[in-house]
C-alpha cells in the first residue's frame, strides 16, 4: 500500500508507464520508474525531449503528495529541464525530492535515470501547493 493508492492514476501517468518505487514521507523523496517507449521517438531515435520533460514533471510533482501524507498535490508552475544525454527507448527512473516546501509554493529538483544509470537529464520545478480535496479517488 502506498498514498498513490488512494487516488486515481492519471491518464498522462498510465501513457508514460508510470510505477512508484520507493517513497520516503519524511523528506518526500520518491523514485518512480518510467516505459521510454518506441512511440516516443523523435526521428533521430531519441526520446523526444517533451515526454522526458513529462517524466520529470510526474517524477517531481508527486513528492508533495507523499511529503503531506495525501493531503495535498502540486501544478507545476514553472519547469526547467537540462537535457544531459539522448534518451534512447527502454525503462528509466526518476528520483524526485522537495527543496522547499511552502504553504503555497514548492521548489522540487529531481533526475531522470536510464537502464544503464546514465543521468540522461535533470529538472527544477515550482510549483502550486493544492489540496487533494477535490480529486478524483478509485
């Protein structure tokens, strides 16, 4: 059982292949693991670098949810993706964790990993602290 249990998985989340792996409620920490698929490719045989930015942005935005014990969520105000190495199709990890955590405002940094552990890419985000009131539950 994990808090992610108590809420519906987002369609972005079933596209990306989305899968909790560890979470950590103390320091919100959480590591996630993604399906880089073929259909994800850009012409050059890479990962296009908006679902690698999609990736990051569900690696990081879950750790306020996991840090506040289900009571709250982010939108992700602002995102800034360093783009490190080509993501090439296969499985990848991100490991996400909060930086700072306000009552209105976050500030999350986190790293998407490949099969082989290569850090193919890094974010920092902002984001709006909501509460999970109204979303929607299984």
């Amino acid at each position: 059982m994990s808090i992610f249990d108590g809420f519906a998985k987002p369609p972005c989340a079933e596209t990306l292949g989305w899968q909790l792996l560890e979470a950590d409620e103390a320091t919100g920490t959480i590591r996630v693991a993604f399906d880089g698929k073929p259909e994800f490719c850009n012409p050059g045989g890479n990962i296009q670098g908006g679902f690698v930015a999609a990736m990051l942005d569900d690696t990081l935005g879950p750790t306020v949810l996991v840090k506040t014990g289900g009571t709250h969520y982010c939108a992700t105000i602002n995102l800034n993706v360093s783009f490190l190495a080509p993501a090439r199709p296969g499985n990848f990890t991100g490991v996400g964790r909060i930086a700072q955590l306000g009552k209105t405002v976050a500030f999350l940094e986190g790293e998407l990993f490949d099969a082989a552990g290569q850090c193919v890419a890094r974010a920092t985000a902002s984001a709006r602290v909501v509460p999970t009131a109204g979303l929607s539950r299984p």
